[in-house]
C-alpha cells in the first residue's frame, strides 16, 4: 500500500526532472552536422573587392574563423563592435561571411562599424549559406588547420565567448599538427 | 447592396485562393509527377529558422531558399533521398518532419508507446485490485447469510 502512494510522487520527480532538462536546451540551437567535416566548398566575390574572391582554399593552412553576418541582422549590430574590438586585441585569422546582403549596405556597414575580417566573402543568393548550413544570422565557426569545421557558435558572440571559450579553442587547435 | 456584397466576396475568395496556391504557382514543372514530388517535400522539410513550420508554410526568406533549391534540385533530376540527404547534412535529422528511426530518435518514436504500455499496465493492476476489494467487501458471516437465504428461498419456490 505504502508502495503504491509513492509511484505517483516517484513519476511527478521523474516527469519534473525531463521537463526541466528540457527547459536548460534552447530548441533554437541545433547541432551542425558540419563539425568534424570539411569547409563546403565554395566560392564567392569580396564584399570590398568584387574582383577578388574567397574560397574554401583560404581556410586550409592555418586556424581561421568564419563569421556569418548581414547589415540587416540586428544581432549582428551587438556582435560586431565585440568582434572589432576583440580583433584589435588579439589577431585573428577572421573571414566574414556577408550573407543575402546588399553589397552598398555591406559596404557602409563595414565602413562605419569598422572591418575587422581579412576579407568578407559576398552570398547575395545565400547558396553558399545553404552549404553552410546558416539558418540564422550571426553565426561563427571555427576551422582548423585542416580546414575541418570543430566548432559553431549560433547567435551573437559575447566577449565572455570570446575570452572564454574561442580563445581556448584557438590556442587549442594551434598547437595541433 | 445584394450585389456589392456579392463583389466583396468575390475579391475575397480570390485573395484566398491566391494566397493558398502562390507558393506551388511560383514554380513550374513540366510533368506532373515533378510537381506533386515537389509538392510532397517542401510539406516534409522543416523551416529551420521557424522551427514549427514546413517550407511550405513559411513565408520566411529561408523557406523560400530551401524551397528554390528542392525546386532546382528536381529540376536537376535529383530522387527524393538526395534532396533528403542534401537537407540532413546541412540541417541535421531536425529538417525532417518525419525523421528515420535510430538510436538517436529511439525514444522519439517508440517512447509514446512504452508509455502507453506503462499506463496500460497501471490502469489494469488497479481494476484488478479494485475487483479484489469488492469481493473481499463480504466477509465469512455474511456468506454464510446469503447461503442460508438462497437456500430458504429455494425451499418457499419448491413448496409452492
């Protein structure tokens, strides 16, 4: 009898357990399936330069990081002073990807809220995007020397991602081979 | 007045049926069959930026792209697996609407019918339980009355 009068307790516990370790996942952020394969490959014209271009071959030789961003996304308006900042601090090997962008707003984007990519590539159709996996705007992955995707970051950078977990990630993946 | 309300929902079944129908108008296929695969996998593919929408359905900018490359991609004469597996590994198992059993998706699509069985299970040990109370309600002496009853009764039936 006393048996009996637990279970429904022992359920609730169990049920209050699952809900809440569903409440601590955010159903925004889902798994790349990219991390531990190669950069998609691509090719795409600069933002700045359009006679230029950017490739998945850029991303192979050294640590680099791509960032996702467009002049109409307004996370990205919180991410990037972030990302100039942290870019003066400590040199980053940092692409950016300008994604269903105008090139003009791209431009003065980068303009007046300074630049701190080596260069951005520009996804006006958002194909490259697609490869990418992007679904939201910002979005940054870190590559390593291989150029095999090891890390992505859904949403805005905070500078405590940044000195926390992509400066680790990066003096990680460089003392790689 | 008949007539202008007859007007107005004229206007209004036609931007109905356009809205319905502007997602499949935007793209042609040459043969049917083209079509309803189309049809059949942008209503399968998750939009992942919307998350509780098909493509569809959604009329955000990415949906749109997805449904441009599902569109392209028959065109192109690619089968329904590879689109599929073009969407899956770029957007992981979520993409699908209707995602593949394994190990992953175990407790997905079996865990609703093991809580069935649970319930099931606790729904018939209480009737059999309440059943045993009921029966045990009668004690020894109030068998015995009911014996004895019946058997008086049976005795008046047969004297009559």
């Amino acid at each position: 009898m006393k048996m009996k009068a637990i279970v429904p307790l022992l359920i609730f516990i169990a049920l209050v357990i699952l809900l809440g370790y569903g409440l601590t996942r955010d159903p925004k952020k889902i798994p790349s399936p990219l991390i531990g394969k190669p950069v998609p490959v691509f090719k795409l014209p600069k933002v700045l330069k359009p006679g230029e271009s950017v490739s998945n071959m850029d991303f192979i030789g050294q640590v680099s990081i791509l960032n996702v961003w467009a002049s109409w996304c307004a996370s990205c308006r919180v991410e990037h002073p972030i990302i100039v900042e942290f870019a003066k601090k400590h040199p980053l090997n940092i692409y950016g990807l300008n994604y269903k962008d105008q090139r003009s707003d791209a431009k003065r984007w980068l303009k007046y809220f300074g630049d701190p990519y080596l260069s951005s590539a520009y996804d006006v159709t958002g194909s490259a995007g697609i490869d990418w996996g992007v679904y939201g705007v910002p979005e940054t992955f870190i590559i390593d020397k291989k150029g095999i995707i090891r890390y992505k970051k859904i949403g805005p950078m905070t500078k405590e991602f940044m000195e926390n977990t992509l400066l680790p990630l990066l003096k990680k993946l460089e003392n790689e081979s | 007045m008949k007539k202008s309300y007859a007007w107005l929902s004229g206007i209004l079944l036609l931007v109905i049926s356009f809205n319905c129908l502007s997602a499949m108008n935007l793209y042609q296929f040459d043969d049917e069959t083209k079509k309803a695969r189309f049809k059949t996998l942008i209503h399968e593919l998750r939009c992942t930026v919307c998350q509780n929408q098909t493509i569809a359905d959604s009329n955000a900018d990415l949906a749109k792209d997805l449904r441009d490359k599902v569109y392209k991609m028959i065109q192109a004469g690619k089968t329904d697996e590879e689109i599929k597996t073009f969407m899956v590994s770029r957007f992981t198992d979520f993409v699908l609407y209707n995602p593949p059993l394994k190990p992953g998706t175990y407790v997905l699509w079996l865990g609703p019918g093991v809580l069935l069985l649970i319930a099931g299970f606790f729904l018939y040990r209480s009737i059999r339980s309440k059943n045993m109370e009921e029966q045990s309600d009668i004690d020894e002496n109030q068998k015995q009355r009911i014996a004895k009853l019946l058997a008086e009764n049976q005795k008046d039936s047969s004297n009559d």
